[in-house]
C-alpha cells in the first residue's frame, strides 16, 4: 500500500527532472503552494516509513523501502532550500553555484543529489587529492617501465605517432576495439548475449565537445572537431561509453527485474562510477596492449581526479578562476585549453564530475575484497553487483551486505 501510495503521489508531483545545467534545475523550481504540497507529501510518506518492519519485508519490498527512504530524505533538503529561494534572483551560469544566496548549501545538496546523499563537500576535497596521489603513482610506474627519462617520456607522449588526424581512423579504430574486447567480455560480464549491439560515430553537436565522447541512446559518438585525436583514448573511451560501459549497463536494466519505483529514478554515481569502473579492467578485456594505451587511461584519470577537487574548490569554498588554473596546472602540465573548459563545465555543472571517481571507487573496494576470496569469479561477481540496476550507492552497498 505505502509503495503505491508513494508512488501514484510522487507522480502526481510533477516534481522536474534533475538536469546538469544548475542554472535549469533552480529555474524549473514551482510555485511556493506547490513546493509546500511537496513538504507535506514527503513527510507523510517519512512517517509512514518510520513505522516499517524492514524484517518483514521481502525483498524487491526492502528495495523500495530504501529507495523511498533515500528519496524522502533527498527531497525534503531540496524543499528546505527552495522555500528560501528567491525568485528574483538572477542566475548566470558563467559564474559558479557559490555565487548566489546560500549556495554552497545547494551545492551541498547537489552534490548529495549527483553522487549520493551521504556525501560532504570537506570529505570529497579530500578523496580527490587522495586520488590525485594514486594516480600520480600509476603513470610514474608507466613512466618508468618505459625506459626514458621523465622529460624524454613526456616529449614522446606528443609524437604524431600517436595520433588520428583523419576521421575514419579514429572510426575504425573503434570498431577494432568492439571486435576485440567481444571476444572476451561474455566471460567477464552476464547478459552479453542479451545485449543489442552498439553503435558508433562521430559526434556533431559542438556543445558537448568538452567531452572526449558521450552515449545516447545505442549509439555513442566520438568528438573529432579541429584537433588531431589521442590515440591513447581509444581503449578506455570504448570501454566506458560502449560494452561493457554506458550502452551494456543502461541496456542491463531492461534486462533484470526492476520495481516501479526504481523506474522513478536514475543514479548518476551508480551509471557514471560503473562507466569509470570498467576501464580499469582494460588488461582483462584484451586491451590495453602497450604501457602506452594503458597509460591513456591515467592520464585521463587523472584529470578525473583533478576535477573531483576542483569541483569542490571552486563550488563550495569560491575559488577564484585564477586559483583554479592554478590548482590545475600544478597537477596537469600543457593542457591549459583543457582546464579552462572544465572549469566553465564544473560552473554550469556543479557536483556531475565527481560521480565517476566516486562510483568507480566504490566498485573497485567491493572488487578487491571479492578477489580474496578463493573462488572469486568476475561473472558471479558483476552478476551481483548490476542485479538491481543503477540504485544509490548507499543504498547499493545496504543491499549487497
């Protein structure tokens, strides 16, 4: 009853959609009579739920429990900031969240929202200049497995060796990739046989080119504008946007059993975690043949990881644009056009770059204990771990005890 209850009522809401855009998500914020009808539904629903014997349960009800749960939480905090809001107020997305009335309690929350809701802005500055450190270390191995001189080997990174400079390569070294990693990803990952196949080509909408790829819907597309393409990229950007990343994962929840009230919601840390996860199995896959296209993964990893702490910086303690240039170019050298474009990114997107080092981190701890275990299997193990879907990941790591 209460799942129906919950689930006709949040419907009936009409409550917008998430978007990336900041400045969307607080133009789209409804009427005070509305956001107080909303207050009013979630804290019925939060009674109810207190009253729940979770033991009772069955369990796709003990899901929804948590689902709702999480939600009514999520939701109340959002309606506490939006009873404060102003509707005068004049947004600029060229200027981060921190800077409109209390926004770095948004950001607080956006960051909940995005990632998962047991998240401070403090606790993830710091896990990115942990992983920061991680990183480092991983491509300092690669550097030296190489035999060159640390300056010798940065100046090889930029050999027009290893780059496309024509469109067809990069597409066909795409399709080069798929063909490899499906020789070996049915005996990784469940369902493969289930899963349509992917298709790839070239992106064309000039907005998303602060992405080296993105995934809609079966297809996901590569940029290639006016700047010759990284070799290095190929194999961690098809794992992450094709099989097994974006398109497997997402075709996944078409396949397994889902409640209606999982339908009701998508989870970012869950989707873009996965996605970051898997490039770390690039060796398992058949891929990552040389130092070199392993190396490709770090380096964009570590800009991943930059950014986790940027993101923080300049959303919730204000840095300035010139101090964060600053923190970039101490950990990325030669990739200033780079940092200025995801720094623009991270003003209009506050919280969304922190899901993939968030998520993957979660997915690869959960790894690392499953292979000390003396029958560890990776099927098994990702059978587990994708058999509700994209769920939060506080709630994932409830249900997978």
């Amino acid at each position: 009853m209460l799942r129906k209850q919950f689930l006709e009522g949040y419907t009936a809401l009409d409550i917008p959609n998430l978007q990336v855009n900041y400045v969307q998500n607080l133009m789209a914020i409804k009427s005070v009579e509305d956001v107080n009808n909303q207050e009013v539904f979630f804290k019925a629903i939060k009674e109810q739920l207190a009253r729940v014997n979770t033991l009772n349960l069955e369990e796709y009800e003990r899901l929804d429990y948590y689902i709702m749960t999480y939600e009514v939480e999520l939701n109340l905090e959002r309606i506490a900031l939006e009873k404060q809001w102003n509707y005068d107020t004049q947004l600029d997305d060229s200027k981060s969240i921190y800077a409109i009335e209390k926004g770095k309690n948004w950001y607080a929350y956006l960051l909940k929202r995005w990632v998962n809701a047991q998240v401070k802005p403090d606790d993830i500055f710091q896990f990115g200049l942990e992983e920061i450190k991680k990183v480092k270390a991983e491509m300092k191995k690669i550097q030296i497995q190489s035999k060159l001189s640390e300056e010798t080997f940065k100046r090889h990174l930029n050999d027009s060796s290893f780059f496309y400079y024509n469109v067809n390569d990069v597409e066909q070294a795409f399709n080069d990739i798929k063909i490899e990693v499906a020789k070996i990803s049915a005996h990784i990952f469940p369902y493969i046989k289930d899963i349509s196949d992917v298709e790839i080509a070239q992106g064309s909408n000039p907005s998303l080119a602060q992405v080296p790829a993105h995934y809609n819907n079966g297809t996901f597309y590569f940029n290639y504008f006016d700047k010759p393409f990284n070799k290095r990229q190929i194999d961690w950007i098809y794992i992450h946007e094709g099989i097994p990343g974006h398109h497997y994962q997402i075709m996944i929840n078409n396949i397994i059993k889902r409640t209606e009230i999982q339908n009701l919601f998508w989870y970012s840390g869950f989707v873009e975690g996965w996605g970051a996860y898997v490039e770390y199995l690039g060796k398992d896959l058949g891929v990552y043949k040389t130092i070199y296209d392993e190396y490709g993964k770090w380096e964009w990893d570590l800009i991943r990881s930059v950014r986790v702490a940027l993101d923080v910086g300049i959303n919730y303690y204000g840095w300035s644009d010139d101090k964060a240039i600053s923190f970039w170019k101490t950990h990325i050298a030669n990739l200033d056009d780079i940092g200025w474009r995801e720094i623009a990114r991270m003003k209009r997107w506050p919280a969304q770059v922190v899901t993939y080092k968030y998520g993957s981190d979660i997915f690869l701890q959960l790894l690392d204990e499953e292979k000390k275990h003396d029958k560890f299997e990776f099927l098994a193990f990702h059978k587990k771990l994708l058999q509700y879907g994209d769920i939060p990941m506080s709630v994932f790591k409830q249900v997978l005890k």
